[in-house]
C-alpha cells in the first residue's frame, strides 16, 4: 500500500472560504478541488481516517481529541450569522487516536486526550470544502504553544508511521504570511512588503523543498533567523506556521510540491508529500 499523503492547507480568514468572500476564492477553489485529489478521495485509495493539525489550538502538551463525535466550535467573532450555522458531521475516531497516542509514546513524546474540545474552524472550515461528504473520520490534534521549531518537527517525525496505516496528515494554517493587522492597515499590501514577503516565501520553499528530512529540520529549525520572519510570522504568534512544520517531519524523504493561492493580495502556499 502506498503511504498517505501529508498536506499542509491554507484555511483562510475565519469562516469567509466557505461563505463564498472574493477576498479567498483561490482558496476556496483549491479546497474544493485540488486537496479532495491528493487524498484520493472518493477512491479505493481514501484515508481511513485524517489526523488534522490545527493552529488554532495551542497546548502545553500535544492534545488529541479522541471523541467518537465532535461539535463545532465556533472560535472566531463578528462574522455573518451564516457562520455560526454551520455544521460539518463527520466522526470521531477513538481508534485513530489511540494510534496517534501510540505513535507519539514510541517516539518519547507526551499526549493526552481530549474528548470534549469541539473542532475548531482550522478543523471545520477547510474540511467542508475538502470532504463536504464528511464520511471520513477526523482526530483533531493541537500545536504546542512553545512554537518550538525542533518539537513540532519531531512531533511530526512521530506521527510519519500513521501514514502507513492509510491515515493522512493534513496541516491547517497559514504558512505564508500570519500578520493580521498588516492586512487590516494596508501595509501587506505596499510593494515593499510584498517584495520581503515574496523572497521570505523564497526562503520557505527551498527550507521546504529539501529532499532529505535531516537537511529539511535543519532548515526549519532556524526559520525565525530568516529576514523578515518577524514580520510573516511575529514572535510568540507563530502558531499559524506550527503545522507547517510538524507536515514537514510527518513527510519523511522526498521532495514537496505545491502552489500558491491569493489571499486578499497576498499569496499562500499550500504544501504537499504523496
């Protein structure tokens, strides 16, 4: 059996992909149609379950939701009513869990178990646009809130083993560029920016791109060293680059691929290992 791939998504602004905002239609494209066709769905080849890293949930110690069901939880403010209607029903997996628990202890690594923590919309929102049919099972699993490049990266290198059990890994955040009020003020925007923001991403795809896992941690483990990592991604606040970094161990060897997607002008890069 071929192993199941790692994707690290784009989930864009709050609920707004899939409230149909123009601001993130190449987002909400790529969603709905180039990740479905990376994992295979609606093939023989579809993951039995998907462990989902959502930047939106920072923990001391890796945290998995092992419920046979979640809610949503609706972790964002002043959206459209239509927002905190949504609904995205697809299982639990306790079993699935336990795997991750288990990958994670034969590693060294800590976890613990959280079967009341709804899905956060790192969670819900791409996946409504990935898997609408929501028939696929889900372990929601946190970031650790040290953004400690060296631990998320092993924390991946943990869970690589899954993806033999048919289990993908997808990263939910915003590798790119995480810099809200840069949005909001107009400075991601002015040519300046945009051009430290273009070589930044520069960076990224070569630290990225390395074929062989030893050379690819070392890269990332000196991200915040690259110019201009404090404005992409400003310290203490680099949780929408975490699970970016635990794709990156979950990977293994071989090269990335991927594409970027304009984001209110910005462009962001989806990352992917098959």
């Amino acid at each position: 059996m071929v192993a199941a791939p790692v994707v690290c998504v784009t989930h864009g602004g709050g609920p707004m992909p899939v409230l149909n905002d123009p601001g993130q239609k190449d987002i909400t494209h790529s969603l709905s149609t180039k990740v479905p066709k990376i994992l295979k769905l609606g093939s023989s080849e579809a993951p039995k379950a998907i462990v989902l890293i959502t930047a939106h949930w920072e923990t001391e110690v890796i945290t998995i939701s092992n419920g046979s069901m979640h809610d949503l939880y609706y972790d964002y403010g002043g959206f459209p009513a239509a927002a905190y209607k949504l609904k995205y029903n697809a299982p639990g997996s306790p079993e699935a869990a336990n795997a991750v628990a288990e990958a994670l202890k034969v590693a060294g690594l800590k976890s613990v178990m959280d079967s009341k923590r709804g899905w956060d919309h790192g969670v819900f929102i791409p996946l409504l646009l990935i898997n609408p049919a929501a028939d696929i099972p889900i372990v929601q699993v946190s970031v650790l809130e040290s953004q400690s490049p060296s631990d998320l990266f092993a924390m991946g290198r943990a869970l690589a083993p899954l993806r033999e059990q048919n289990i993908a890994i997808v990263g939910s955040g915003s590798a790119s560029f995480h810099h809200i009020s840069s949005f909001f003020n107009g400075e991601a925007n002015t040519p300046s920016f945009q051009r430290m923001q273009r070589q930044w991403s520069k960076t990224l795809e070569h630290a990225i791109g390395a074929s062989q896992v030893d050379q690819r941690k070392e890269s990332l483990v000196a991200w915040k060293q690259w110019e201009g990592s404090a404005k992409i991604h400003p310290r203490g606040a680099a949780e929408h680059f975490s699970p970016l970094i635990v794709c990156a161990g979950a990977a293994g060897e071989g090269v990335a691929k991927g594409w970027n997607d304009a984001m209110m002008g910005v462009a962001m890069r989806t990352f992917y290992w098959e």
